[in-house]
C-alpha cells in the first residue's frame, strides 16, 4: 500500500517529515509523498530519513490554484517527483509563503477587533518552521478555549464567509501545473470531487480543460470516497488517458479521523498507483 498526500509540520500537519517516515513504516507503506501546502522545505529531511528506512520517498508539493469553480469549491494540484531544488519552484512558493503571513496577520487583526485575544507572535511560535495556515490560527483558538474544536474555529470565525476570513493569495491553475512541470515533476489535481461542481459530467469537462493545460492524472483514491465513486474515477481517468493517483491527505492530529495510509479507515491505494506514476515520470525524464 501507498499514500501519495500527507502534510508535515513544515505546513499544517502535526508530524515531523522525520516521524511521517516513522508511521509509514510502522503500517508497512511501501512509498509516501510528503506534499506540504506552497512548500518544499521539508523534503531534505523527508527524504533522508525515508532512504535511511528503505522506504520510497516521493518529494512533493501542495499548490492552491485560483480558478472559475462552484461556491465552496476549491482546487488544488499536487506536484509528484518534484526536484526541490528547482530556483523557480522555490521562488514562487517563496512569494506564497509571503502572502501567507500577509494573511495571517490580517485573520489576527480581525480576530482582535472581535474581542479575541490572539497575537502573531503566539501564532508564529505555534508554526516553527512551518509554513502558516488557518489550522494553526484554529489551533490556537483551541488552546486558548476560544473555541471547543477545531472545526468550531472555522465554522465562528476563520472559515469562508465568517468574519474573520481572509481570501488566499493563489496563482492561476495554468501556472501551478507549468511551475510543477518545469520542476520536472507531474501535475495532479488533488481530490478532484472537493472542486464542488453538481455533477459528475461538471467534473469530468473542467479535468478535461486542465489537461488541455498540462495535467498529468488526479486522484482517484481519497479518504472517504464510497468504492463506487472511485471506480467512476478509475474509468474516467482510462478514458481521458490520465494518471491516477491517491492519498489519505493525512494532517496528524490537525485532522481527526484521518489515518495515514487508511484514511478514514477503508482507504487502499494499490501499488501499481506508484509504478504506473514512476514509469511515466521516469519517460517524461528520459525525453527532455
């Protein structure tokens, strides 16, 4: 089994890209892509201590893209196979990774003028070295009995719509699958029913324009898909000549309920994801 999304400290989740290592060997994974939101600082430890367990480390990355979507919509690309060092790449999440903390210190600004005392120097001890997030805001929240969960931070305050939500800077679909590309990696849209669009039909014409852009596959597999949807996915994907892939989209404890490599308890992403990936990549490598 594999589990192709998972988040480190380096963004919102609660492991070290070390003890992600540690917990897929544990659950016997075979290979795991560590995809931080707009960064990739946490790979040089990722894959160091994947290739010291003998485990298949996929370096990877999370990017939010601006587009035309249904309300509530969103729509990320992850990048597999990345080369991290690429300047390009780090340059344009180095901009992100600014207006992130542009960001955040406007939630805060917000979150003051409605009574609740939060401050962005506790926010940014609670990141370390991580990239910021609204799930670092909620924790805090937490910590502070502001709120009584996690989801309660964003359904009162932090989350779209609620009076201290602040929109995401976000680059164009188009230049989130170039920049993963010219990074040498493959461009695939990350649980693409979350994109929100009423029906399937909806969906498959939106993934048939990002391909027309570059796309590579999407996910197929994702904590909490019923067996039947992610067959339709499966069959959508053979009929548009598009890569599967699949993840747990695992936080730690930042999400409840969600295991690695299991999901939400059903998930099993088969090995052939990982090779059919591979064999692709490694074509696309050979013929630059």
């Amino acid at each position: 089994m594999i589990d192709l999304q998972i988040h480190s400290t380096y963004s919102d989740g609660s492991l070290t890209p070390r003890q992600l290592v540690e917990e897929a060997k544990k659950i016997n994974l075979l290979a795991i892509a560590l995809t931080d939101h707009d960064t990739v600082e946490g790979i040089p430890e990722f894959l160091k201590a994947g290739t010291e367990s003998q485990l298949l480390p996929i370096p990877g990355v999370e990017i939010s893209a601006q587009a035309e979507l249904p309300p509530n919509g969103h729509l990320h690309i992850l990048g597999l196979f990345i080369d991290h060092n690429s300047q390009e790449l780090k340059t344009n999440l180095e901009f992100l990774k600014f207006h992130r903390n542009q960001r955040a210190a406007k939630i805060i600004e917000r979150l003051n003028e409605l009574g609740v005392n939060i401050s962005l120097e506790e926010l940014q001890q609670e990141t370390a070295e991580g990239s910021i997030g609204r799930p670092h805001i909620a924790k805090i929240l937490l910590r502070k009995k502001e709120v009584s969960t996690l989801q309660t931070a964003f359904e009162k305050y932090i989350g779209k719509g609620k009076p201290a939500f602040v929109e995401k800077i976000k680059f164009p679909e188009q230049k989130a699958i170039q920049l993963i590309k010219k990074a040498g990696g493959l461009a695939i849209l990350a649980h693409p029913h979350l994109m929100n669009y009423p029906t399937f039909s909806d969906m498959q014409r939106k993934i048939t324009s990002l391909k027309e852009l570059g796309l590579d596959g999407f996910e197929a597999y994702y904590s909490g898909l019923p067996e039947s949807y992610t067959s339709q996915l499966i069959r959508l994907a053979k009929k548009l000549s598009l890569l599967i892939s699949g993840g747990s989209d695992f936080h730690g404890k930042n999400k409840e309920g969600i295991f690695m490599g299991i999901g939400a308890g059903d998930l099993q992403i088969p090995d052939s994801v990982y090779y059919n990936l591979v064999d692709r990549w490694e074509k696309l490598k050979s013929s630059l």
